[in-house]
C-alpha cells in the first residue's frame, strides 16, 4: 500500500491522509483545495468538487504519469498490461490515421438552424420534436433537411471531424420513403461528431444518432461493430475515456464483443440495461440519466457471468 502512495504522490503531488483515503489536489479542476479522495483499499477515486471519479486508481497512473510510472505500478498492480497497452498507442502513428475523410454535404440541403425558415420545414420540425429533438438539439447538431434530389424528404444530420470539417452525414426520412436511412457512401471508420465529443469524460456508446441526441456525451455507431483498429476506439485507449455501451437490446451480442474489446484494453466499462426500450432514443433524457447511474461496471468476472447465462 505504501509503494503505490509512494507513485501517486509522485504524479499526482503532496497530499494528506483522512480515515482510509488520500487526498490530492484535483487534475481537473485544480481546486486549490486537496478535494481528490483516493481509496486504495477500494480502488476508487473521486473528486469533491468537479466529480471526476474512477473505479479503479490505477486510471490516474496512466492518464497522468509517465510510462516508467505505469511500469512501477503494474509490478503491485498484476491486472495492468502495459505491452497491450503500448501497443494500441503505437496504433495512431500508422500512415493511414493521417488521412481524414472529408465530404459535401448534399447540394439540395438547407439548415433548420435558422431564424427565418420556410413552411416547408414545419413538418420536419414536428418530425423532430415528436422524438424529443429540442431547438437547442438542432443547432448543436446542425441539424437540416433535403426538400429535393437523392435525399428528398430527408432529415440530414452532418458529423464533423476534430477539424470542423463535414466527414459524414445521416440521412433520416421523415416522409414516406419505406428505406428509413440512406447514408453516403463513405466509411463509417469516423467518430461521428467528434468535434463536439469530449474524451475526457463519460463516454456512452450508443447505436444511432438520435440515440447520441438523448445520451449527451456520447457517440453513434451507426450499425458498426468497431475493430480493434477503429478510430473511436484508438481515441477512448488514447485518453482513457471511461465507457458506457448503451446499444439496442436486440444487439446485445455486439454489445457484449464490445465490452470484450474494451476489457481487452483495460478501459473501464459499463453496460447501460435500457430495456424495455427499443433504444435509447425513445427514452426521456431523466429516464436515460437514471439508467446511467444505475449502469453495470463491467469486469472480466462479470463478462464471464454474462456469457455464460447467455448460452
């Protein structure tokens, strides 16, 4: 116990003991208080202020201390697997993490973000709200519309990369077309609007776009099921993003080779139980909220439970 004091004190600073915890000024908020509690014994920390928080300490060893740290950790730590770790960082130095995609939004599309819309759009807006999509939804997702051309009667909602560039756009019907989506046809490898995605908090995965509407933070995998290799995946390994999967119960094998992967790289995981919704996106944003608090942490024993009440 007294060796692993030893390495947070070297990365996190001075601190002061209270009871069974430890506590440190807080990385995130830098309160000028010492508001970080460290439990060792539970392996949890949590800050009083800003509500940073982890099931297991050994987040702030990799997210703030150096490699040699990470490696003095894992000799009182067994679970640590700093090769695989490694490993997918190296991921982002391939050529091909270099090549953005970048496309054009269709020539036919027209915002709703806008203070002087016509009566066209008025059965789009009604589409929107009847499924919980505010004002504020539209112009932080930049949600618009095609009235004409390959993506007639259709809702569009565009992704942009880090950058702000357009490299992806959902394309929803809201008339009568029986083909609900029709999407370009471009990778969907992309985290869909990672402009606006913070990786340095909870990070909910979920299946469509208007699912991500409701969940917040969050990010659509748009009927993917991620490679190891994938960009959303190189980015939650890269800042040690905290993960709830929140896919549509009839999914909930992909749900499951998720939350492998994400074990795999020693992220932690939580699984989101949204039944019996159909998905997230006909849940009340409170409803969702809730769920979250109540989301199972998943850990390679309770995977193992999983599958095997599953066959």
């Amino acid at each position: 116990m007294s060796s692993k004091i030893k390495i947070l004190k070297k990365v996190m600073g001075s601190c002061y003991h209270s009871s069974d915890e430890v506590l440190f000024f807080c990385p995130k908020c830098k309160h000028h208080k010492k508001k970080l509690s460290v439990n060792l014994e539970k392996n949890k920390f949590q800050c009083w202020v800003c509500g940073f928080r982890g099931n297991n300490v050994r987040r702030l060893i990799r997210r703030f201390g150096s490699f040699t740290d990470q490696q003095e950790w894992a000799k009182f730590d067994d679970s640590v697997e700093i090769a695989s770790f490694e490993e997918a960082f190296s991921m982002q130095q391939e050529p091909e993490e270099n090549i953005l995609q970048k496309i054009d939004l269709p020539e036919e599309f027209k915002t709703l973000c806008s203070d002087s819309l016509s009566l066209a759009s008025k059965p789009i807006l009604r589409f929107l709200y009847e499924r919980g999509v505010s004002d504020l939804d539209i112009l932080k997702w930049k949600i618009g519309y095609c009235p004409s051309g390959e993506y007639k009667e259709r809702v569009i909602i565009p992704s942009f990369d880090d950058d702000g560039d357009v490299n992806y756009f959902v394309a929803r019907t809201y008339g009568t077309d029986w083909m609900k989506y029709k999407n370009p046809p471009a990778s969907r490898d992309i985290v869909f609007n990672e402009l606006y995605v913070d990786f340095d908090d909870d990070l909910i995965i979920v299946e469509g776009v208007f699912d991500a509407v409701v969940a917040g933070n969050a990010v659509p995998i748009l009927g993917s099921s991620l490679r190891e290799d994938s960009k959303l995946i190189k980015k939650i390994v890269e800042h040690d993003t905290p993960v709830y999967i929140a896919l549509d119960p009839d999914v909930e094998a992909k749900a499951m080779r998720l939350i492998k992967k994400m074990l795999t790289f020693d992220i932690e995981v939580y699984k989101i139980d949204i039944t019996p919704y159909d998905d997230v996106g006909e849940m009340t944003r409170k409803e969702f909220n809730n769920r979250k608090i109540k989301a199972q942490l998943m850990t390679n024993d309770s995977f193992l439970e999983r599958a095997i009440s599953s066959i």
